[in-house]
C-alpha cells in the first residue's frame, strides 16, 4: 500500500486504470483515462452487490474492458494512525516500524501489512508526524482472490479513507493568492463519506489528513430505523427513505432524526477529540456516498453540528470523455472511494 495524498505525476502515454470500491449494498467502479496532460472519465458503473461477487466484478470488467484493477477496504480489518516518531529519514522509519507500530494498533504485526508516510517534519522538539496504515493480510488476500475469481488483475490495494482523501485533494485543491505563487491560509475541513453500512469520517488540515476513523452509523441504519417503524420491509424501507410518500413523511423524518442524532454524536466527538491535539477547529464539513440520498440530509446535520455542510462531488475536476452521457447526482456523490483509487496509478 502506497498513500500519496496529491495526484500522481502524469502518465506519458495514454494509459487507462479503473478503481472499484466494494461497499455494503453495491459495487462502484469508475474508469479513467490518462494522457501525457490530462485526465478523463471513461464511465462509471454501479451494480448491487449479489451473492456472487465475481459475477459482479466480471460484468463491470466486460464493459469497461480493462483486467487492472485498484481495490480497497475499510472497517474493522483496517486501521489508520497518526502518530508522533523522532525524526528520520524514510528508511529509518520502515525500520522503526517493525519495533514501533505495534503499540499503536490493535493487531499482532504478523497478521497485518504496514505502511507510513511522513506527514510533516516540522513538529517541536524534532519530531515529525507520521501516518500508519494496517491492514489483515488476510482480507487482502481475500480481496485479490475475489479479483483474480473474476479474472481482474488486482494492481493496488488502499484503505476506503486514503481513496477518499485522494480524490476530495484532487477535485478541491487548495486556493492560491493573488500571485499564485503562495497557497492561502488553510482550512479544516472534514469529508464524512456514509455508505451502506459505515461511514468514513476524515479531517484535513490544509488538505493534509490529521484524523481519521470509521462509525458504525451508516445508510442501513436509517433504513432499518424506517422499516421498524413503519412495519415495512428493508427494500420498501430504503425506497421510502429516497421519496418518502406525503402520509409517512413524519414518521420518516423521526426516524432518520432518531439515527442522525446518534451520528451527530459520533461525529462531534472526533472533531473534539482533534481540537484537543491541534490549534484549529473544523469549519465545513464535505458529504458524500450512498447513505446521504435522502431530502435534507445536509440541513440537518448542519443544525445538529452547528458547522457548514456541503454535499461534494468527486468527479469535479475530470471531464468527461466524448459520448458520455452527463453523470446524475445520485450516482457520482456514491463515487469517492472509486473515483480516488482510479486516480492512483502504479509508479
């Protein structure tokens, strides 16, 4: 696994890498296009996730013929660190790493692969700010064996958070003063990415990641909320919570409350817990995926939080190839992960 968080050097021929994010209740795949100085979407997919994944992952790779993939994952097989070291070079680190990063994860160091990078080397007392990723190797290897099932070549793995991160970097890069010479004062903002079945919460500073976590709030709780209450199945339940009907519309909003509530919490604990660590606040938080597809979403998290809420769009700064059709709202705010790994491609 390999974290750059800006986009990459330009490929010098055209050159094509498909990212696919395998999430709770469907499958996200977007294929990019790269040149000596630019960058298309090819197309995008979404298919539900089935029994038979590899079946999935077939179809996509059929439609966009391309075998490379880059993959990812998430949750509790996952973990991200950000932790103060002394300061040292890069081949320092992955030494240290093999003493060090066991006191900071809770896994054996025989059971996971591990990565870093050097955030900042500028922290007193000549520390610097190093970011540790673990992930099992035995979901990895999982997630490579489902690829190779469907007849995909796996190319990079990465972690849901670092995909995202990568693309909201990409789409919303930091402004520039008047000369352009200077990058402006940055803010803090947070991406907060609710899927089906977790939510990914991520505060940068200066587009530089400085925390990052998975809540176990997500989509399917607020469907499972409306199902209870209503008395309704989880499909009925789901397509309620999209359009709710004029009779239920009450009985939809406590119960999304209810959960967002819950959320809210989730969410203002880790913006404390950072303002403890750091001198700067949160000042706008960015929403995206599956689980925000419902009326007011962004109003109401607004008021609970009392920060700013904007939904993002992870497609903002690549155009689109000739003869694609422009892509709805309801596909591309499902698109982070995707779109993130697409952008990554192999050195």
């Amino acid at each position: 696994m390999k974290f750059p968080f800006k986009f990459g050097k330009k490929a010098p021929k055209e050159n094509y890498c498909i990212g696919v994010d395998i999430g709770g209740s469907a499958v996200k795949a977007v294929k990019l296009k790269f040149t000596k100085d630019s960058v298309e979407l090819c197309d995008l997919k979404i298919e539900p996730v089935a029994l038979d994944l590899p079946a999935v992952l077939k179809k996509i790779s059929e439609a966009f013929q391309v075998k490379k993939v880059n993959l990812s994952i998430s949750g509790n097989s996952s973990i991200l660190r950000y932790i103060s070291f002394p300061k040292m070079n890069e081949f320092e680190l992955k030494q240290a790493l093999k003493f060090e990063a066991e006191k900071h994860i809770p896994f054996t160091i025989s059971e996971v692969n591990l990565d870093s990078h050097i955030l900042r080397q500028d922290l007193p007392d000549n520390k610097m700010l190093v970011l540790l990723a673990a992930a099992k190797k035995e979901v990895i290897e999982q997630r490579i064996k489902l690829a190779e099932d469907a007849e995909l070549k796996p190319s990079i793995m990465d972690i849901d958070s670092i995909a995202l991160i990568n693309a909201f970097n990409f789409n919303y890069p930091l402004e520039k003063n008047a000369d352009e010479k200077e990058k402006t004062e940055a803010k803090t903002v947070a991406i907060l990415n609710i899927g089906a079945s977790l939510t990914n919460l991520n505060i940068l500073e200066g587009g530089m990641p400085r925390l990052s976590r998975d809540i176990h709030f997500a989509g399917n709780n607020f469907t499972q909320k409306i199902s209870d209450m209503l008395g309704m199945d989880f499909s009925q339940a789901e397509a309620l919570k999209i359009s709710p009907e004029n009779t239920s519309v009450e009985k939809v909003t406590i119960a999304v409350d209810s959960i967002l509530s819950g959320l809210a919490i989730e969410v203002r604990t880790s913006f404390d817990y950072y303002e403890t660590q750091s001198a700067s606040s949160v000042t706008k938080i960015y929403l995206s995926g599956g689980g925000i597809l419902f009326k007011g979403l962004p109003e109401k998290l607004s008021n609970l939080l009392g920060i700013e809420v904007e939904v993002w769009d992870p497609l903002k700064r690549i155009p689109l190839a000739p003869g694609l059709a422009e892509v709805p709202q309801e596909m591309f705010v499902r698109m982070g992960v995707a779109a993130g790994l697409a952008l990554r491609q192999e050195k």
